[in-house]
C-alpha cells in the first residue's frame, strides 16, 4: 500500500531542526486514508531533555522521561524516519510502534 509521511520538523523555520539533536513528530498517511503518528527522538536528544528536566525540575528532576509512541534513532533526518517507517511495515511491526489519529485531531498545516 502506498503512503506519504508529513514530519512536523519539516515546517519549523529552516535551520532549526537539528538532526543529530531534536525530536520530531510524524505522520504517514496510508492511500486509504488512515493516519498513524509517532514521535521520532535521537539518542542524543533524550539525554539534552534529561539534563533540561534535571535543571528545572520536571519528571521527578530528570529521574525519568517519557513519549507517547516514542521512537529512538541515530539521526533524526527524513531519509532515516523514512527508512524506520519502511522497516516497520515490512517487518510487520509498523501498527505496534505508531498509534492510529483520530482525523479531528489531526492538522498538518
């Protein structure tokens, strides 16, 4: 089934999405119509949360993190969440890691 993904990094004004650092949210669309969302993390983005909760005192002062349908990746660039998405779906594991959307909560502009 073809799919087109929309990644929410996408939009932010240009040099602000840090591959190596940041968390992204995305989105495929399925040619059916259904809509499944997961949040891309990179390692290096957990521990910069870890140490920012740790200074203002969220999540217990760092002592835990976490994100709903949270994946973790060396780098968080289209080509890699692209290549997660397409493994997913291959190996069968795709409606495991993203969660459905409910279309009224859904807005990609």
């Amino acid at each position: 089934m073809k799919y087109s993904i929309w990644i929410e990094a996408e939009e932010w004004v240009e040099g602000q999405w840090n591959i190596d650092g940041d968390n992204t949210d995305a989105i495929v669309t399925f040619e059916d119509g259904s809509r499944w969302v997961a949040s891309f993390f990179t390692y290096r983005n957990i521990q910069t949360l870890a140490d920012k909760n740790k200074q203002t005192g969220e999540c217990l002062h760092g002592k835990y993190l976490w994100g709903s349908d949270m994946v973790l990746v060396d780098e968080c660039s289209r080509k890699r969440i692209e290549e997660v998405v397409s493994h997913l779906i291959m190996s069968g594991e795709f409606e495991v890691v993203f969660s459905r959307c409910e279309e009224e909560h859904i807005d990609l502009a």
